[in-house]
C-alpha cells in the first residue's frame, strides 16, 4: 500500500494523549482513548496488506507473523530488558513479584489477561506497574491469531461471505462490549472480545478504500473535520467515570476511522495531519507508547507523583524512544540480511528467557530475602490479605439458617463488613450466632429504601449494582424472614448514611428484624512501603491518628443514627482513642494493608474488643 503520511500523524494523535494522561494532565482525563485509535490504525493497516496478499495470492502466514515480529518484538524485548534492573532496584518484593508476572505474560501476549485478573479493591496501583500497557498489544495479538487466516478464508469463498462473517463478528462484539461495559467495565476494556469490533473497524476502512468510490474533495474535507472533533472531544470530555468502552467508545473509534477514510484526498486536516513533526512523532509512537509507562511507574515508585515531575520525564522518554527506534526497531525491521528462520528463532528464546526470569521473581517471591524475617512476614500479610478478605464471607453469602437456638443474624456490607465478619469469626462469635452475608458494594448504598438511587451511583456502577441488588435483593427475603438481626456494615459514604434512619424504619416494619449499624473503622494512612520504612523495634509501640475523613463519617453516623441502633468501632478499635491508633499487634505484624482493610493478624488483634461490643450490647 502507498504510504500516507497522515496516518503516522494520526499515530501522534493516538499516542501524545495516552501519554498526558498516564502523565495525570487534567485536561487529558479521556486521553485513554488514544489506545482505541490504535486499534482502528492497526486494523486499517493490516487488513490493507493482507487484501494486496491474498488477491495477489502471495499471502502466507508464516510472512504475516514474521512482520509483526519484526514490529513488535525487537522494541518490546528492548524495553523489558531495561526495566529489569530498575525492578529489583525500586519494587518491594510483592510489586516485584506482580512484575515477574508481566514478565511471563507479555512475550506470550496475555498481559490482558493478567491485568484483568489482578483489577479490584486490592491489587497495585495500576499507574505503578511497569508494563501494565502491553495489555493492548496482547489484545491486538490476539486478534491476528484468527483475523488473517479467516479473511484469507473468506476471500477465497466471496465478498459477500466475508461481509456478512465479519459483519456478525463485529455485532457480536459491539453488543457484548456494550453489555460487558454496564455490568463489570474492567473486565469489557482488558479482554478481546469486547474490543475486536474497534479493530473491525479499522478493517471496514481497509475494504472501502481498496474498492469503494473515492470521496469528493468537499465530503472528505467534511468527514475529516468532522472526525477530528469526535476525537477532540472523546480527548478532553471523557473521563475516568465514562462508561466506558461500550458505546462509548464508538465516538473516538469513529473519529479515527473518518480520518482514514478522508485522508485518501487531500485536505485541511489530513494535511495538518501530514506536518513533518506531528509524522515524526508518529513514526516513534510504538517506542513512545512502549517507554513512558515504565519511565512514569518508576518515578512515581522513587516518589515523584506530581504531574510536574512527570511532564519533566517527557525529553527522556522521547530521547529513548528515537534511540530504540533509530538502532533497535528500524534495523530489524528492513534487514532483510536476519532471515526468518533466525528471527523466529530469536524470538523464541527471548521469550522463552523471559518468562522463566519471570519465573524466578515469581517463585522467590520477588526476591524477598533481600529483607530480614520480620518485614517477610509483613510483606506476606500483604500478599494474603486479599484472600483471606474474601473467602468466608463470599461463602456465607444467602446461608440459610438452621434450627439450633444461636441468634440468627444476617451481615450485609462491603469490603468492611468482610473484614467484620472475619473479626466475628476470629472472635469465635459464630458459637454464640448464626451468620448469614449478603454483599453490596460501597457505591451501591447497604440500605433497604423504595426509592431510586441512580442519582448517587456512578454510571459505571449502575449496572452492576442491579445485578448485585442489595437487600432487596430475590435471594435475601426468605433469609431476613428467618433472622432475628440485621447487621448494617460499610465504608460509608454521606448518601448513604442519610438514608439510614429510613433503612432501619424499613427493616423493622417489613421483617420485623433488630437492626444494628456499625460505624467506619480507620488505623491511619499505611501502605507497605511506609510500614517498612518504621524500623522494627519501633513498630509495636507505633501510633498515628486515623484519616480525618473518617473521623468526620463517623460523626455524621452519630449524628444521623439513633443511639439504640449504633455501634461505634473507630475508637474501641484504636483502644479508645482514634488519635493514637495501633498499626502493628504485639507480635509485630501490620493490623491494616491500607489503614481501612484488615489482615488475618489485624482480625485477630481486635477480636476481643469487636467480642466485647457485641456481647455488652442489649
């Protein structure tokens, strides 16, 4: 295909967005979608070569992979490899242990997966992970293990059958993309079947302009503003409380595929887009998007957050970009003197390195005994927290009650009242009750009100908070008929603990149910690093005061919820004072992995008071 300069500009205008918001520049909170844009590119781009082999009848599979590896791979492995040192140097044992992960996952092109998996309440900070954005590379892998022998399937057969195939792909992914998004969106924006549609995309373009009519130069002047503003806008009107992908995503998607399109004849914005430096950056863009991530996530592990600091990482990242281009990718990628034999081979190597590098990190744990026993025990809590959170609770999820005279007590709540019912247990309350759980996320609101609450809830969450439900919930009204309590557990947010006096109303009228709600608990900020640093001999008698945010929710409950209902934990579970919290127990392991969300050893500690609370009530 003849190539076009402004669709190397339309990379600058892909990647410069991606880069600003990772950067955190406010004015690019939608620059995310400059990774759809990508995927419309690459659809375009590949889908053109692969219809010039397949009339030509040179297509070959094996060719098809050789290109991409030439593309992808030498830049990719480049990049990896710098990262290591600066892994070891900067990652606490846990993050490097995630990192050897990505290192697995990436040459296999399933860092998607990965990622996705490790989404939620407790994993890593996404904006410190090192190669968190390969996650888009694996997806476009993914898609290039079926797309060419499929379109070189159809094609053989007819453009009909491959129009109509690929047009049923497109809707199916589009329509599962949309309904994805509503209900769990991390999980519609990591894996591929919610994103080959933008890819088809891409494909679509690469068919009108092979054999469709070329636009008049007033249509394509048009269409191609008219594209540029879809882009613009999806830029800086998006947000991360989009719902997006979904059908969101067809705004910057269909921008990109207008730009294409248009871009055949010549006009104010293909021109612009065609300007040497805006082509300069977008022949560097693969190394552009493949350096700043890391270079961000390390400056942000050595403690440089703020968008100033990250901005003045730009030349470096841009001077490392134009070195892996000029001496790693372009070498590569036209010597044609590195057989295919050699580079297959090369490949698999590299690969095959990097995963059992990142099977080491994996099985000594990050390389933990760098540190002495005691912090390998905090580290651990670290590691286990998130299991242990989970797992009673999600099991006593709608138990029915039995017929043994326990009081039959239903728990309802968020992460928090997981952590409450690990206390219970721990405490050994479960001899003394019965306890069936009902999960409802924080941004659900753990109230039973006839009343609409999409008002309160994020877009993103509607959805998924019908599915969950909340008290209301089929499953929980044969459960609350039985019960003889309710225990109301949660983070809590202000709406929700307005609606708290009508919930309990509620509850009393229509199950006849005692009704308890139980406050917000805090330790005082705390994360690993910050633990660590605190030396050792220093860690049990440590105090510090809990978030003031807290302290303030906390107030407006007592405020809001009558006295005979409530049960305050903030100051019983910092030993009476919320100012001078305990972040360790006697034998030294950390109580809280955030300062809100327990350990198994943090249930423990506060087990006896929690037992107390509940036993002294009426």
């Amino acid at each position: 295909m003849n190539y076009r300069p402004d669709i190397d500009g339309l990379r600058s205008l892909a990647v410069l967005p991606v880069i600003l918001f990772h950067a955190g520049v406010p004015a690019f909170q939608g620059g995310y979608v400059g990774v759809d844009i990508f995927f419309v590119i690459s659809g375009f781009l590949i889908t053109s070569i692969l219809i010039k082999d397949i009339e030509a009848g040179s297509f070959s599979i094996l060719q098809f992979y050789e290109r991409r590896i030439r593309r992808i791979i030498p830049a990719l492995f480049f990049v990896m490899l710098v990262t290591l040192p600066f892994a070891y140097a900067l990652l606490l044992p846990n993050e490097m242990a995630a990192y050897g992960k990505s290192l697995i996952a990436t040459p296999l092109f399933a860092s998607n997966f990965l990622f996705w998996s490790e989404r939620g309440y407790f994993g890593a900070a996404v904006d410190l992970k090192p190669l968190v954005h390969t996650w888009s590379l694996a997806v476009e892998e993914q898609f290039y293990i079926f797309f060419p022998p499929l379109l070189a399937f159809l094609l053989a057969r007819s453009r009909k059958l491959t129009f109509g195939a690929l047009s049923v792909i497109f809707i199916v992914s589009l329509v599962a993309s949309w309904c994805v998004t509503r209900l769990h969106f991390e999980t519609a924006f990591y894996l591929p079947f919610t994103r080959i549609w933008e890819l088809l995309v891409g494909s679509a373009c690469a068919f009108y302009l092979h054999r469709g009519p070329a636009l008049g130069r007033g249509a394509g002047a048009t269409l191609a503003a008219g594209g540029l503003a879809l882009l613009l806008y999806a830029i800086f009107a998006f947000d991360n409380a989009t719902v997006f992908p979904g059908l969101a995503a067809a705004v910057p998607v269909g921008g990109a595929a207008m730009l294409i399109v248009s871009g055949q004849r010549s006009n104010l914005v293909s021109r612009t887009l065609a300007l040497r430096p805006l082509v300069g950056i977008g022949l560097i863009s693969y190394p552009l998007y493949l350096w700043h991530q890391p270079v961000f996530a390390y400056l942000r592990h050595m403690g440089h957050e703020d968008v100033m600091a990250l901005l003045l990482s730009l030349p470096l990242v841009f001077g490392l970009s134009f070195l892996t281009y000029r001496y790693v990718e372009t070498p590569i990628r036209f010597n044609r003197g590195i057989t295919r034999r050699t580079l297959f081979r090369a490949t698999a190597w590299g690969s095959g390195a990097f995963v059992l590098i990142g099977a080491l990190i994996v099985g000594t744990r990050g390389f933990e005994l760098r540190y002495s026993a005691q912090d390998v025990a905090v580290i651990r809590q670290f590691e286990h927290a998130a299991i242990y959170s989970e797992e009673a609770y999600n099991a006593a999820q709608y138990r029915a009650f039995d017929a043994s005279p326990r009081r039959k007590v239903v728990i309802a709540g968020d992460s928090h009242a997981r952590d409450f019912y690990n206390v219970l247990r721990e405490a050994g309350l479960e001899r003394e009750f019965q306890f069936s759980t009902k999960r409802i996320n924080a941004e659900c609101g753990n109230v039973f009100v006839a009343r609409d609450l999409s008002e309160f809830i994020p877009a993103l969450r509607e959805e998924r908070c019908k599915v969950i439900g909340r008290l209301d919930h089929p499953k929980m009204a044969a459960i609350l008929r039985e019960a003889d309590e309710i225990w109301l557990v949660a983070r809590w947010y202000d709406w929700v603990i307005d609606l708290l006096p009508e919930t309990i109303r509620n509850l009393e009228t229509t199950y006849g149910l005692k009704v308890r709600v139980f406050g917000a608990k805090h330790f005082g900020t705390i994360d690993l690093k910050q633990a660590l640093q605190i030396p050792e001999g220093e860690r049990v008698g440590h105090l510090q005061p809990a978030d003031p945010y807290f302290v303030g929710l906390s107030e407006r409950i007592r405020a809001t919820v009558p006295a005979p209902h409530l049960t305050e934990l903030l100051d019983p579970f910092c030993q009476g004072d919320h100012r001078r919290c305990r972040v360790f127990t006697d034998e030294g392991l950390i109580v809280t992995i955030d300062g809100g969300h327990l350990t198994q050893a943090g249930a423990v500690f506060l087990a006896p008071t929690l037992r107390s609370l509940i036993l002294s009530a009426p």
